[in-house]
C-alpha cells in the first residue's frame, strides 16, 4: 500500500507518514467534490499525525490531497479503531460564498457576481473573485494561486450569475454545463496550492486514432458492472416559460434528444415527452431557450447509468492510459435477454480502495444519479438575467 504523506494544511509543510492503516477509500470526482475515508488500528505507528484539519496524500499524488475534516473512535475488546474522514482539497471551494460586489464596487452588478465568457474563463473568474484576489483579504486563501490559463481558453461560451451560492457548487454547475473538470492540487514541491481546469480526452474506441481504452470482459478489464436504463421520467418536448401571464405568457417548444441535441422536427405520438420548465421573468426569447435549456441539462436523470469494477491489471493502466475525466468505450453483454450495450461516456468519478489486498477500482461512467441536494440546488438556481 502507497504511504499516506500527512501535511499541514496552512504552509504544506511535511509531518511525515503513516503505514499501517488498515484502508484507504478516495472518491475522486471530476465536476464535483469527493470524499475519503482513513481506518487504522489508533495504536499503529504515525497514527497521531492523521489530525483534523491537516492535509493528506497517498504518496507524491499531490493533485489527489484530501482535507482531513472528521474523525470516529470506536473502542472494542483488544483495541481501538479510528476512522478519519475527509473531502477532496477542492471542496475548500464550498467555505466560500459567491458574494457579489457592492453597488459602491460595480454600480453595474445589480446584486449579482456576473461574467460571459468561455467555460475556463467563467471558472477562473469565480475562483480568483471569491478564493485567490477577492475584494476583502479576509475571504482569500493564501496558499492558493491558478495554473495559467490554456491558450485558446477550453469550454463553450457561456454567461453565467450568481449571488450568495456556495462558490464549489457553483464551478460543479459550471463544469458540467461546460464539459470541463476541475480541481485544487496540492503542490508540494512549491508549497502551494494549485487550481487547475481539465478538458479530459477522447479515448473512445472510433476516435480517429489508434490509441483507445475499451473496457468489457473480453479484456479482461471489467470484473462486476451495474448497468440501469430507465425511462419514466424522460421528457423531449420542452415548453420553456418565459415573461408574462396567462395567454400573454411568453412560452418556446424546443425538441432534445437523449443526448440533449436541439432537433429541428416536432416529435409526435408516443415518442413524444413534455414537460414545462420556467425560466422567470426573461422576456426575450434567446434567453428563454438558454436558461430553459440549461436548467433541463442540469436537473436532467440519465437515462442509462453504469458503474464497475475496473481490474488494475488490465492492458491499460489506470492513471497513465487512462483516468478521470477521459471518454473512453464501455462494453456489456448478456446474451441471454439480448442486451448489448456500448457506451461512450466520459468518467465523472474513479473510488480508489486501498488495503493489503491491493488497489480496486470503482468507475462512474457518464452522470451519476442526482441527489436529493442535486435537485433543491436546481430549484434553487435564479436563471441569468
């Protein structure tokens, strides 16, 4: 098992290490924040060093540092055992609130934090506004700076508003509106903090070149696989609700298909959904369909899910053929009921389990499952004016 590196959080300064921990689960996620988990025997060597508060690594993985935020004693006959719980370094980002400038600061924000621009560029906006150069020194994190910018700046064009929103919800909303990742790093050799923006890549089999990851049976690869599809919730014809009252209300049909792509015929009969989804008070008809789009994209259920067992031992190697945020190619088969199914999805999250036995795997491929907190956060959203 990988040494865990323990540091302090506020100059990421090295403690030392622990070895003898019983396991490690990290559940790392690419738009959103994820969490681990610490369990060892309290008497083990170095055990007094995994505090709350402090900074962990598995190794030198500086971009997987966890915050140290929980820990459990539990007394047993013949010993005690200790669990220590934590979130990705990133989720420093939820500390923070996306306060909007004052009317004295901007006369033009009206009570909102606004930006247009690239997904990259509205990430970054948000993070050095509320984290890196915020207008009280008391909301900045100092051991915090950004990875320079790619040139041209990633992610569709996008305006986006926001006012008293916890900041690490806001850049998961962004990030997934955008197909982008996200991320704050450890960097240990330049004791900093480190914000970074992940595009991912295509390594779907089809795409165009010969290097591809494909996981299914027949490599050996996939050991268990949960697959569900299910369509009783799934709408395509969209009445997006704009300004007005009654018959004076503004409202837009606009038809998606699965993969949420603008059709241009009506669909009919069965194969058709509605839903109403209202956008606010938006009077022009651009707006309507972007932020009714946008909340339909956010709030959506997929209609396919798939998690598995990924085999470390495969022909592609975790981490350097293949990682989290990459689209890769996802084969299932039962010959049995006829289903055959190939995904190409993009991988949201990777739960690393280290213990004696070695590393597992678990993999999400395309969105997960909307939480209960998912969904009041979509309420929640105002649409951008």
């Amino acid at each position: 098992m990988n040494s865990i590196y323990v540091f302090d959080a506020e100059t990421a300064e090295y403690l030392g290490e622990v070895d003898a921990y019983t396991s490690w689960i990290l559940k790392r996620s690419w738009q959103g924040i994820g969490d681990a988990q610490i369990t060892m025997d309290s008497r083990c060597a170095g055990a007094d060093l995994l505090q709350v508060g402090r900074i962990v690594t598995a190794g030198n993985a500086w971009h997987k540092a966890v915050l140290l935020t929980g820990e459990k004693l539990e007394a047993r006959r013949g010993g005690h055992t200790r669990t220590l719980t934590g979130m990705e370094l990133k989720g420093i980002a939820n500390r923070r609130l996306t306060v909007p400038l004052t009317a004295q600061e901007d006369e033009n924000a009206l009570g909102y934090d606004r930006v247009s621009g690239a997904g990259e560029a509205v990430l970054r906006h948000y993070v050095s506004r509320h984290m890196v150069s915020p207008s009280s020194d008391y909301r900045r994190f100092p051991m915090l700076q950004m990875e320079e910018a790619a040139s041209p700046l990633r992610g569709k064009e996008t305006p986006w508003q926001t006012r008293y929103e916890k900041l690490g919800d806001v850049l998961t909303d962004i990030a997934e509106w955008c197909d982008l990742g996200w991320n704050i790093a450890l960097d240990y050799p330049n004791r900093r903090w480190l914000f970074t923006v992940d595009a991912g890549r295509d390594l779907t089999v089809g795409n165009g070149s010969d290097s591809f990851v494909a996981f299914e049976e027949d490599f050996h690869n996939l050991t268990e696989a949960s697959y569900s599809h299910d369509r009783s919730s799934y709408c395509n014809a969209l009445y997006l609700g704009g300004a007005g009252e009654d018959e004076k209300r503004l409202v837009l049909v606009r038809y998606v298909d699965e993969d949420h792509a603008l059709l241009t015929e009506p669909l009919s009969g069965l194969s058709r959904a509605e839903t109403l989804i209202d956008t606010g008070n938006l009077s022009l008809p651009g707006e309507v369909e972007y932020e009714g789009l946008h909340k339909y994209v956010s709030s959506f259920k997929p209609l396919r899910t798939l998690t598995a067992q990924i085999s470390p031992a495969g022909p592609w190697k975790y981490e350097e053929d293949w990682d989290l945020g990459d689209k890769v190619t996802v084969q299932l088969r039962d010959p049995a009921v006829g289903l055959d199914v190939r995904l190409d999805a993009r991988i949201l999250a990777v739960e690393e389990t280290r213990e004696r036995g070695g590393l597992r795997l678990s993999v999400t491929f395309g969105k997960e499952e909307p939480t209960i907190g998912d969904a009041l956060r979509g309420m929640q959203r105002e649409p951008v004016k």
